[in-house]
C-alpha cells in the first residue's frame, strides 16, 4: 500500500479547481495566474531551487516583496520539500544577519534593491547562494524559473516534517524561530477552512504582507484549500478596497485597515452587497471601531487570536454571538486554558496566562531545545505569553502580555483594563498603558495618549477620567499626548519603543 503524501502543497493540489483554467492570483498589477499557471510555476520553482542543491529538510530563505512570484516560490518550496523562511521586509542588516547566521539557508531569494546587503551578510554564512526576486516578474530566481521544467511531484513529507520556520519579532532579546510542521500548517487550514465556512465561489480580498502568518498562513492558505480566487493586492489602499468589495466575499484584515476604511466616504452597506466575512486579527479591535463598522456595513467583524508559534487558538463564531472586545472560544481540536505559572486551570474570570494544546501548535524554536521546553508546562500545554480572562461560556478576553504586566508598588496593573477607559473618553482615539521604573513603586503606570485633531485632552482630564473609574493603583502617574503609537507591519502596538522612548 502507497504511503500518504502529507506534502502540505500535495493537500492544496488535490482541492484545486478541476478547470485549470480558473483565476487563482489577480494581482493589482494587471498579471494574474491561473490554478494550472499555479501548478506549473511553483513546479519551475520546485525544480530551480533541486537544482541549486536545496534537499528536504534545507531552508529557503526569502525576503521579498509581496508578488505572484512570491507564491509560486513558497509552493515551490513546498514541492520540493524544503523549509520555507519568509523575513519581514523591514528587516535591516543586522536582524537579516541574525536569522541568516541562525538558520544556516542553502538558498537567499531578496529584492534586487538588497542585492549588494544580502551578498555583503551571507559572505559570513557558509553555504548560503544569494539570488534576485522582483515583484514584477525580474530577478535570477524568476529567469532561471522561467527555462525549468513544468513538472516536479511533491517530495514526500510526514506530518511531523518541518515546512516553515518564522521567526518572532524578537521585542525582547533575539527573534527565535517558530518550527512550523506541515502537520501544523494541515491541521490549521482544515479548521478555519470548515470553522469560517469557506463555500465554493467565495473570492478572498488579499491586502496582508505574506511574511507573516496572517497573510500566509491563515488569508493565502484558507483560499487555496478552498480552490478560490484571490483578488491579490500587493499593498493595502482603502480607496481601490472598496472598489474591489463588491467583487469578493471575504476579507481579512488588521484594525488598521478597517480604521482606514471608516474613513472612506464610500465605503457603505452598498459596497459591502457580496461579502459574508470581514476577519481581524494580529492587534487588538478597539470597540469603536468594532461598533462603527456595524453600524455602518451591517456586518459585524469576527475576531480571533492566534500567533506565530501555532496559527490561530481561538475565533468568535461564524454563525453566534461575536462579542466585542473577545476573541471568541477555543478553535476545533484546540485546547486553551488560563491558567497560574504552575499550569493550574484558573476559575472564569480571573487573569491567568493563556495557554494551549492542539495538532496545530508548532514543534518548537528552532535549535533552542532548553527554550521550548521552558515555554510548555509538565502536560504539553505552551505558554503563549498573554494574559487572559476566560468567560463560563468560554470566550476569552486578551488582557495583555505578560511582559507588559505593570506591577506597581507590588500591585498588578493589566494594561488594557486602563486602556479602555482612557480610550472611552471624547476627543480619545487611543491610547498605550506602559510601566516605567520608578524608585519608590518599583514601575509608574504610565499612558501614551493619541487625540483626536483639535481636541483639547490634557495629563490633569485623563488622570481625573481613570481616577473617577478605577483603583487608585492603577491611575497613570504620567501622560504623553503623541501624534501615533508606534506600531510594527501588522500594527500591533510596540510598546518596548514606548518605554524606551519615555524612560528618563
């Protein structure tokens, strides 16, 4: 009996289309590729990097813009069994040098414009071959693709067998990379894929970087196994969103987006006549904006949680209550619980860590085996690092970090708990509670405010306004009133720039 192919890419290939000839990329600069294009390109791609020496297991590294190429290189690694290592393009020397040196890549696919940086770094690391990869089709990679045969059978992986290592933003010491099986990556398409109800003839609005696992793993993934065509955009603009709503039916997005959105004088119930999802994900949701949108489109937005080290844990539901300021209940086949440092299941309503189990949570940090042990407890549960509060009925309400924890004069301060009474105030639009030292309490709740244009909200109204609402302990000792928070390319909020920045 012929061994089952649990080839991530061998999985999408048996749910494509059986007309070749269906869109699967319509990319926003006029090119677009077929599922059969698909298929062949990620073959040629598949086949350039075996010829370049890349065998199972290796890692291709790939810090490149958003294109269809992009794809078709991810597929291709894939097919040929290697280990797919995307970088944040906003990376710079030193970062793209760290994972470089740490993941020992046979094959570096860059920009053109990184040329001479990349070379210039992997002059360091033994082994590793530098090639161009343009967003419009240029690029070494592209020509060697374009003479490679069209035919390449997915190398036969294991459930167990590494596809992807991503590594975490690294807000604290150096990124560790996440080891993604393709086990993992099966297990978290197959359930969002039935979770969120993906039907034939849905058409996915792709805005999201695909270096991330938002945009790849979660966007580009669900559309793929569901045989869809992705309208794919390779940056986010509000004005042309709207425009391409009344073509899709699902779209996946972060809070800044649909910020932005709000902001579109065309953007109405009308423009949203085809779709059936609108998904956030990667920040937090402020309520206004969660209860802006409904008022405005009629639809309410599904939240959910997730993170680099397993894909998504939580969702609110498709069809059932999506309530605000949650990430709903555990997925299918995952297990969460909140719980105390000793991995004991703490009662509804009290703040714990957030902790979870299930086929899709990854296999570890990559060459770090004291580091993954020490982030899951003695039953196998990993410990995500947020803080969280589990309803009875079992919707969990993200607190924070545990590393943003403000613990002042011995009392714990959950940031986000002061967050949204700052942000409930008029002229508000946001605010970050951060700690910073301080000699007698140990760290000083401190908030970074942002108004909105011409309000008058001054240090004394937000102090009064926390004071009127909440303990003593956890009134702001300090307030800055900023223009923006800092945030990173998938707009969460970086509060260790905060504290570097307001740190005397």
């Amino acid at each position: 009996m012929s061994q089952t192919n649990d080839n991530l890419y061998q999985h999408f290939a048996d749910r494509f289309p059986a007309d070749a000839s269906a869109v699967c990329l319509d990319g926003s600069d006029g090119r677009s590729l077929t599922y059969g294009e698909l298929a062949a390109q990620s073959a040629r791609y598949a086949s350039v990097l075996a010829s370049l020496g890349v065998q199972p297991g290796d890692r291709v590294a790939a810090q490149v813009d958003k294109s269809l190429e992009a794809v078709c290189l991810y597929l291709g690694c894939l097919r040929a069994g290697a280990v797919f290592l995307p970088m944040n393009t906003a990376y710079q020397q030193g970062e793209v040098a760290h994972l470089l040196g740490d993941a020992r890549p046979v094959v570096f696919a860059v920009r053109p414009a990184l040329q001479a940086m990349a070379r210039e770094v992997a002059a360091g690391v033994p082994g590793v071959q530098v090639l161009t990869l343009g967003d419009d089709g240029s690029g070494e990679l592209a020509a060697l693709a374009e003479a490679a045969p069209t035919d390449f059978a997915p190398v036969q992986r294991s459930r167990s067998d590494l596809a992807a290592i991503l590594y975490t933003s690294g807000t604290t010491g150096k990124p560790k990379g996440a080891m993604l099986t393709h086990g993992n990556l099966l297990a978290g398409v197959s359930t969002l894929h039935a979770f969120w109800r993906f039907v034939p003839g849905d058409v996915l609005l792709h805005v999201l970087p695909i270096f991330h696992i938002h945009g790849l793993f979660v966007a580009l993934h669900c559309a793929l196994w569901n045989g869809s065509t992705i309208r794919f955009e390779l940056r986010f603009d509000a004005t042309r969103v709207v425009r391409l709503l009344p073509q899709s039916t699902v779209f996946m997005g972060v809070p800044t987006h649909y910020v932005r959105l709000l902001d579109e004088p065309g953007f109405d119930a009308e423009a949203c006549r085809t779709m059936r999802l609108f998904v956030s994900g990667s920040a937090p949701l402020l309520p206004d904006t969660f209860q802006r949108f409904a008022e405005r489109t009629g639809h309410t937005i599904l939240e959910r949680y997730g993170m680099t080290e397993g894909g998504m844990f939580t969702s609110n539901p498709y069809a059932g209550e999506r309530r605000c300021g949650t990430v709903g209940q555990a997925l299918p086949g995952v297990s969460v619980r909140v719980a105390d440092e000793a991995g004991n299941a703490l009662p509804a309503g009290t703040v714990g860590g957030i902790q979870v189990k299930g086929a899709n949570v990854f296999a570890g940090y990559w060459q770090l085996p004291e580091k993954t042990a020490e982030e899951h407890t003695a039953d196998g549960y990993f410990k995500t690092g947020d803080l969280g509060v589990m309803a009875a009925d079992g919707y969990v309400n993200i607190v924070g970090r545990s590393k943003d924890l403000v613990i002042s004069g011995g009392l714990n301060v959950y940031p986000k708990e002061v967050e949204e009474v700052i942000d409930d105030m008029p002229g508000v639009v946001e605010s970050a509670v951060i700690g910073l030292p301080h000699a007698d309490l140990g760290e000083a709740v401190t908030a970074v405010v942002v108004c909105r244009p011409g309000a008058a909200v001054s240090e004394a109204d937000v102090v009064a306004h926390v004071k009127a609402r909440l303990a003593g302990f956890k009134v702001p000792r300090a307030v800055h009133v900023v223009e923006d928070l800092p945030r990173n390319t998938m707009g969460k909020v970086q509060k260790n720039l905060l504290r570097a920045q307001f740190t005397a």
